[in-house]
C-alpha cells in the first residue's frame, strides 16, 4: 500500500474513533453538502486525470504514452551509451539524434528498467519482450488516452475530511499530482471532502485560472480537456520551438539575405533541385523576393502565434511551389549557417538556410 493510502486510511480508522469516543464539549463541524467532493464524480475524474502520470515525455525513447522510463535508465543512441538520469538529459538524447541528417538513427535500451504507469505504479522489466508487451498496450499515436494533458493544477491544495457524521476528521495539504490521484483513488462513500478555495488551475499557454467552487472547477478542466496538442507523438523533432516568437522568426529570417532551398518536398515529390540557385529574402514589412539569376518574383510572407503553433503564410504568385500555410518547426544556427525549416502535416517540408549576409 501507498504510504499516502495509508495516510488516508489512519485518518479513516480515527475517524471511527473520534466518532465514539466524542467528548460533549467537541465542536461540531458542518460541511457544505453541496460542495462536497464526492467519489466517482464528474469532477472528482476530471481531478484524477488532470493528475495522471504523463508517459509521453520520454517518447524519444520508448514511444509509449501509457507509462514513462524511471530514472536512471541507460540507453544506447546512435553507438553512444548515455545515461538518463533526468528529463534534460532527454534533450541530449534528441541533440545525438539531430546531429546529422542523413544518418540511420538508433536507440536500444539497457534492461532492466522500471516503468511508471498513468496510476504511478511501477514495473519492473528485464527484457525486450517484456517491455514490448506493455508498450503493445498503449495507445498509438496521438490517439485518445484517459490523461488529460492540456492543463494542470498548481499545488499545494487543501481539503477537509469529515466522516459521515460530518465531524472534521482532519484537514490535508496536497502536494503533487500523485498524492492527488491517490486521494482520490480512495475516495468512497463514507466520507465527506470539501476542497478549500480558490484553486489555481494553469492552461498548456502558461494561462493562469482562479476557481472558487468545484462547478467552476470541472468547467475549466472540461473545457480545456481537448485544448492543445497533447504531443502524444513519437516525432522527437516537434518541440524544437518551444521558446519561438513571431518577432523572433521575424528578426532571425530579416536578419539574412542571401537564403536559399535546402529542402522542399511537396505531396510526397523532391523539387528541390528545382529551386537551386534561386535565392529569396525577406523584410519586416512583410515582403519576400526570389532571385533566379535571371527572374525575379515578389511576394508576401506573414506569421501568427506562438511556439510549436507558430503559422508562416507564403504566397509567391508566381512561386506556387512556396504558397502555403506553414508551421514554423525550427529556428538553427550552425556558427555562420542559419536554417528555418517549415513543416506541413501531411510531410511537406521547405527548408531555407543561409549563410547570413547582413
């Protein structure tokens, strides 16, 4: 048993003895039934799955959304073994991966390892086998999972236990998403629980929310449910904008000159060779101009958002190879070399780099 449901289980077994062996001075003290966090609630679940384990951070590694690797674990990425004792240490992971373009990259892990699943138990594997039929048990990609991701319950929260008499048995501070779902877990129907507002409820935006009752609490989780990508994926590469700006993009893409096509896949055809000794800028005003050495072609650019959701608008009218609404994937500079590189859902890539010519 948990050390938290244990914890919860004294306070029940006290509760019992509070309840018979109640002196007539003892304060009586009422909950309001109303908002009375009750067991297998609507809310009561929308609590318990905001604080489920995510297991889709280290998909890098073990492309399984259901459980996450416990740290330390030892994998070995293109013929480097490398030790993981922390989520920064996923980033070198991915850094060994992104290193070259045209190689083969691998990852093998070094059993045994633990996992931890969505309810925080843990497994211990000590094969490839093993580990394979767990993972064979999750959801594929992207698809729909019980964890909702796309918001987040900012700790310490308070609640107040009474036992079916409505006495105060004891009064808890929660810390974290598993003491949370653990108390809820244990939840049932001869206890009372009050939460104590206001709660802080943090949106995927960085947004932050303030709930003074459970109504208002299973509203804004609702609602945020399905309200970002949950990156439930095994592309390592789509984060690699966290920190993006439209007036970034802006002042790295004007800052240049002399951009050209690395790369451009469009409906599963390569024309980039289409495109070589072309070259394009671009302006703050909006304007982009392409250089055949022979022609040249005038067109707009324009971006929105935020982030991994940043949109770059290309219309070149007589460029139509470029006129589309793309995602911003990446910003990178390697010392002098400069790279946007641009993604559509369906695999489209444009590719631009530069050698950075003020």
């Amino acid at each position: 048993m948990k050390p938290f449901v244990k914890f919860l289980s004294l306070i029940l077994v006290a509760s019992l003895v509070i309840t018979s062996c109640r002196k007539e001075e003892s304060v009586l003290i009422e909950g309001p039934q109303g908002q009375a966090l009750l067991a297998n609630s609507t809310v009561a679940n929308l609590m318990q799955r905001t604080a489920m384990k995510d297991g889709s951070d280290d998909n890098i590694v073990d492309q399984a959304n259901c459980f996450s690797l416990a740290f330390p674990f030892t994998v070995v990425v293109n013929g480097m073994e490398l030790t993981v004792n922390s989520e920064e240490d996923l980033d070198t992971v991915e850094d060994i991966l992104d290193e070259f373009d045209d190689d083969e990259d691998t990852i093998e892990i070094e059993f045994p390892i633990t996992i931890v699943l969505s309810d925080f138990s843990e497994i211990s594997i000590n094969s490839l086998d093993e580990f394979e039929a767990y993972a064979d048990e999750c959801a594929g990609e992207n698809e729909y999972d019980e964890d909702i991701e796309c918001i987040d319950i900012a700790y310490p929260i308070t609640v107040s236990v009474f036992d079916t008499n409505n006495e105060l048995v004891d009064t808890i501070t929660i810390n974290s998403d598993q003491e949370l779902y653990f108390f809820i877990e244990e939840l049932d129907d001869d206890i009372i629980v009050n939460v104590q507002f206001p709660i802080t409820l943090i949106l995927s935006d960085g947004t932050e929310i303030s709930v003074s009752n459970l109504d208002q609490l299973e509203d804004v989780i609702d609602e945020a449910e399905d309200d970002c990508d949950e990156d439930d994926d095994y592309d390592y590469n789509d984060d690699d904008c966290d920190n993006c700006t439209t007036e970034g993009l802006s002042d790295f893409i004007t800052g240049c000159d002399g951009w050209y096509v690395k790369d451009l896949e469009r409906n599963d055809m390569d024309l980039t060779d289409q495109y070589v000794g072309y070259t394009f800028s671009f302006d703050a005003e909006g304007n982009v101009t392409a250089d055949s050495g022979t022609e040249t072609f005038t067109g707009t650019w324009e971006s929105s958002g935020s982030g991994n959701n940043i949109t770059v608008s290309i219309n070149i009218p007589d460029l139509s190879d470029f006129n589309a609404d793309w995602m911003l994937h990446e910003l990178e500079q390697y010392e002098d070399e400069f790279e946007v590189d641009l993604r559509m859902a369906n695999d489209d890539e444009l590719e631009f780099r530069s050698n950075c010519t003020p």
